[in-house]
C-alpha cells in the first residue's frame, strides 16, 4: 500500500511538471528565442554545416541551399505538433520559394515512416533523414532540451536569427521569413 501511494504521489509530480513545461512552451513567445537581429550587438550564430541522406538515399549537405533564406525544421511521424504545422510549411514553401526561400525539414525517423509520410502530405521541399544523428543535430542547432518541433531560421548571410521550440502556424512562420526575402 506504502509503494503505490509513493508511486502515485511521484507520478502526479511528473505528470503536473510535464503539463507545465508543455503548457509554457506552447505559449506564442515561450520558447522562441531570438539569437540576432540587424539591430543586436549580440555574437551571430552561424548555421551548422551537416550532411544527411534524403528519402531518396542522396548525400545532401546545407551548403546546397547557400544564399537562400531557410526554415530548418526539425520533426517526427510520431510528433503530433509536428504533423500539425506541415501543411502550412507546404503551402509556404510553394508560395516564396521562387523568392530565395527553401525549407529543410530533417526527419527525427526511419526513412520508410518519413515517406509513408510525407507522400500523401504532399511535401515537396527536401526532407532529410536525421534518424538517431538529427537528435545530435537538434542540439548543435541550439535544441538543448530536444523538443520536437524544432524550427530554425536562416539568412541568407547564413546566420541563425531565431529558433522556435513550439508548433508554427502559416502566419507565425510568413512574418519571421518575410523580412529576410
């Protein structure tokens, strides 16, 4: 009796403290980070140079998309938040990518659940396959705490100017590339 109300009590604690880091990072501005801006005197970060396989078992590397304005997203199958903003990601994607836009999504999956998924989603920006490496790539991205959805943007200089650790929606997404287009 003695270890199942000392079960319950330390269950409760970590079912209340996970709903609470959920609820703040789902706030509009918790988690978003700001890490330079023209205005800042803050250090710039750099982009991480990587090279992933994408779903088609090609090596790609980010220098490929050098001079464009990126959203690298990093996501799951498995993810509901993440499976929630990749329509919104599609439909961006098709509307500025003829303006010096690209999104980089890096699958946290094995390859066959990321086409699964992908193709009836209709994603058409490149997907790479992060499988165990993109948890190590998150956190060379910023991603200390290793939430998914992950999304950091880039400019065209290469530098990183924001990192989102919580679901985007169209809008929220549109006005953080616009001013970099």
């Amino acid at each position: 009796m003695k270890k199942s109300l000392v079960f319950i009590i330390v269950a409760t604690i970590g079912l209340a403290g996970g709903y609470a880091l959920d609820q703040y990072l789902q706030k509009p501005d918790a988690g978003t980070e700001k890490v330079a801006s023209q205005d800042s005197k803050a250090k710039t970060r750099h982009r991480v140079e990587f090279v992933l396989k994408d779903t088609d078992d090609k090596l790609r590397n980010i220098n490929e998309w050098d001079g464009q304005v990126i959203l690298l997203n990093f996501w799951a199958t498995w993810c509901p938040p993440c499976r929630k903003e990749m329509p919104a990601f599609v439909r961006l994607y098709e509307k500025y990518k003829d303006k010096g836009f690209t999104i980089i999504g890096v699958a946290i999956d094995e390859k066959q659940a990321v086409v699964d998924f992908i193709d009836p989603m209709g994603v058409d920006y490149p997907v790479l396959i992060g499988d165990k490496d993109g948890l190590n790539l998150t956190r060379d991205y910023g991603n200390r705490i290793g939430v998914l959805p992950y999304t950091v943007i880039i400019n065209r200089k290469g530098e990183i100017v924001e990192e989102i650790r919580h679901e985007l929606t169209y809008k929220q997404t549109e006005a953080l590339i616009l001013p970099l287009l």
